[in-house]
C-alpha cells in the first residue's frame, strides 16, 4: 500500500507542477476572458488518459505500478476540473455568459473526444 501512495503521491505531484505550468504558459500566451489554460490542460488530460487507459489494455507495455503513477497520479494532478467549475462560476458571476457556454460545451465535447481518440491511437499503433 505504501508503495501504491508514493507512486500517486509522486505522479499528482509531477502533474500539478506540469498543470501549474502548462496553464499559466497557455493562459499569458493568449490574453483573454476565456480560461483558455485551464481549457488546454483539461483537453490534453483527457487525451493523455486516454493513451495510458489504451496502452495497458492493449498490451504489457504498462505495468500496474506505471499506470498507476501516470493515470491516478500525473493525469490526475494535471486535469483541473475543480479550477474548471470555479471559472465557469466566475464567468457566470461576470455576466460573461457567451464564454460560459463555450467553455462549458467545448470541453465537455473535446474532453470526451480527445479520451475517445486516445484509445483509438493505442488501437492503430
């Protein structure tokens, strides 16, 4: 059991990191209302999920210490969902209500697809 907690432990603290970075990049990139750093991270989480998940099913590539480390650990660190409810709450607050449907249908429909095209990237290769 310790060793499953440092394998999360050390995946979610990789992923934050990257998380913290990543969105911070992506968000003074391109000045705007829309979380738009938030919105890449979610998007790119989803599909790096998707790839691990497609990964360890199709073949041994991926032990069950790695997907643990990547999966619940670094995918879990890296995705944002409860930035991405406080954004959307913050949108709705500001009456930037264009933006709040947007971002709200945008990466529910992304994040799914992106998941979906994961899999199917493990599939093809």
């Amino acid at each position: 059991m310790i060793r499953t907690l440092l394998l999360v432990g050390t995946g979610g603290f990789l992923g934050s990191i990257s998380r913290y970075l990543v969105s911070r990049f992506v968000q003074n990139s391109i000045p705007s209302s829309f979380p738009y750093g938030t919105f890449f991270v979610n998007i790119a989480g989803c599909l790096l999920i998707g790839i691990i998940y497609g990964l360890s099913e199709r073949s041994s590539l991926l032990t069950p210490g790695w997907r643990l480390f990547l999966a619940a650990g670094f995918c879990g660190g890296f995705t944002t969902f409860s930035t991405f409810a406080n954004e959307n709450l913050a949108l709705l607050r500001d009456g930037e209500f264009f933006y709040f449907f947007l971002y709200t249908g945008l990466s529910v429909f992304l994040g799914i697809s992106a998941t979906f095209l994961g899999v199917l990237i493990t599939k093809i290769f």
